[in-house]
C-alpha cells in the first residue's frame, strides 16, 4: 500500500495551510489513505522533513502549501532520492498565493480534487532545474522556474503586501516596481554557444509555465522536455513594461520586438553592471547576486497528477 507523508505549511496562502490542516486529513482519511501530517515550524524545515520522509521510505511526499511549500520539499526530494537513500515522489495540494508549480504539473487547484488525485497515484517524472550561484553557491533545485530581474523584485514586494493575496498582490507590487524600484541591470547570457550583453529588464528561466500567479512566462512550456522556456525582455520605457505585462497575462509575448525567447538546457547569467535580483519558484536566491549558473536536470523526480494528464497542460 502506498505511503504518504503531507508536510503542511501552517503559513501558506496567509494562514490557509493550517486552516486547511484538518479538511487535508478528513478528505484523506474518507480515501482510506496511508498517511501522516506534520507541519513546517520554520523556512527552510520542509527540506529536511522531506528528505527525512522519503529515507523514512514514504512513496509519496505531499507539499501543501504554496511555491515556496513546494520548493523545499522539491529540495528535500531531491537530496534524498540523489544520494539514493529514498525514492519518494512528490505530490501537491494547494493551499498557497500562487501555486505556480501546481499549475504547471496540472493538480487540481480544489483541495477535495487534489487529494482524489493523490489516491489515484499516476505519477509522470519531470525534469528538474538546478541554479547556482547567489546565495546558494552550492545549488538550490527548482521545479517550475527562476525569474531574474523585474519580476523577482515584483515578487520581493508582493510579499510585503498585508491587505492584498494572490495575483492581485503581484499586480499591485508590479506597479509599485514600475514607478519606485527598478533599474535594469546590463547582463551578459551566455546558453548555447551565444553571448548577448545588454540591459534585461528580466531574464525568465522556466521549467513550467507561468509565475506570479497569472503571468504566462513560457505559454508553451512543458516539464518534461528536456529543456528550460528562455525569455529575456528588453530594458522599456515604463510605458511600455505596462504593455509588456498585459502580453505575459495573456501570453501573447511571443513575437513582441523587446522580447526575445530560446530553449537551452543550460544558461548562465552574469551582471556586467549592476546585480542580479533572483529568485526561484517564489524563494529568494539573491537581492544582488552577480552570477547564476542553471541547468536542466532531465527526469529527475516524479509527481503525482491526476488521469493521463500530459505535464505541463493547464489546470481549470
């Protein structure tokens, strides 16, 4: 029979992970599942919880929570299952501001559908993106994407928002970003064998398909080719990162003059003048780092989606 462990954020969504800690058991437990519930004190403790767990020899990790959620347990996975001391797969229930990479795998966003889906236990293997640099010289695993530049100090702002939740809070923080904060930083992308060196307003590096809860940042993406959805966006005027935005709501960017998109396995990115504010999956990986090395790992881990769903197809 298989064994689940569900590490619950209690901090999600702002205070949905331990609100929705008990509907998580009921709904399991009406499935006559095998499993336990514990609950992350601290961040950074679903890393250890999930690598702790899949040692432990727990078939399934379930991260309830939101990207962040996710990524640590994504993180947790992934130390174990490499250093072959466990094999878990990793399951998803939504309970965060985003849910990005939820959105990407295809679980459904209903808590009741999710944990159904879980009891279904199909599972695909994705790929796994792996960054270094920043604050983690060492590495930090990702599995829906990296966004470098605007978009991650949108992001560093939305969660300083206390009235607002959800894509309205990265809207929010992206005027507050447009108007306040943002200088573009001139880079230096190197991905197979070509150099651009320019000022980037953002560097995208997506696994999945879309951040900040609405922004489509690779339309097309799927997470089990082999391949990062590059997009690097032009230093705009602010009028037009307006238009810019409304494009990636839309995923309408593809073809625009200030955008240009690639597929790589590999990218490097280096600040010739200014600093690199990054982050992965929603975590921050620098403020004002200088140079991030990401690659793709392909067929890494596995997840749990519901039916024959194809990886990277869009939940309702």
């Amino acid at each position: 029979m298989t064994r689940y462990k569900v590490i619950v954020n209690p901090t999600s969504g702002r205070g949905r992970g331990e609100e929705n800690f008990p509907l998580i058991e009921n709904e399991l437990g009406k499935l006559n599942l095998d499993f336990g519930m514990c609950c992350t004190k601290a961040p950074g403790h679903a890393i250890e919880l999930a690598e702790e767990a899949s040692t432990q020899g727990f078939d399934v990790v379930v991260a309830a929570g939101g990207d962040g959620t996710s990524n640590e347990v994504l993180n947790g996975l992934m130390r174990a299952n490499l250093g072959e001391r466990g094999t878990a797969a990793l399951g998803l229930i939504s309970v965060g501001r985003g849910n990005d990479f939820a959105y990407g795998v295809g679980t459904p966003p209903e808590l009741g559908n999710a944990c159904r889906a879980l009891a279904e236990d199909n599972r695909k293997t994705i790929d796994v993106g792996l960054s270094k640099g920043g604050d983690y010289p060492q590495g930090r695993y990702f599995g829906n994407g990296v966004g470098i530049g605007f978009d991650a100090v949108v992001g560093f702002e939305a969660l300083k928002m206390k009235r607002l939740h959800g894509f309205p809070s990265y809207i929010a923080a992206a005027l507050k970003t447009i108007f306040l904060y943002f200088q573009a930083p001139t880079v230096r992308i190197e991905y197979e064998g070509e150099t651009l060196t320019q000022p980037a307003l953002m560097v995208s590096v997506m696994n999945g398909r879309r951040l900040g809860g609405g922004f489509l940042m690779a339309p097309e993406g799927e997470m089990d080719d082999g391949s990062f959805d590059l997009t690097i966006a032009d230093q705009v005027g602010r009028a037009m990162i307006f238009a810019l935005i409304l494009r990636f709501m839309q995923g309408s960017q593809v073809g625009h003059p200030a955008i240009k998109m690639a597929q790589t396995a590999k990218v490097t990115v280096t600040a010739d003048q200014g600093a690199l504010p990054a982050h992965a999956d929603g975590e921050t990986l620098c403020e004002a780092g200088q140079r991030l090395e990401l690659e793709i790992l392909p067929q890494a881990l596995e997840v749990i989606v519901p039916g024959e769903q194809e990886i990277g197809a869009t939940s309702p």
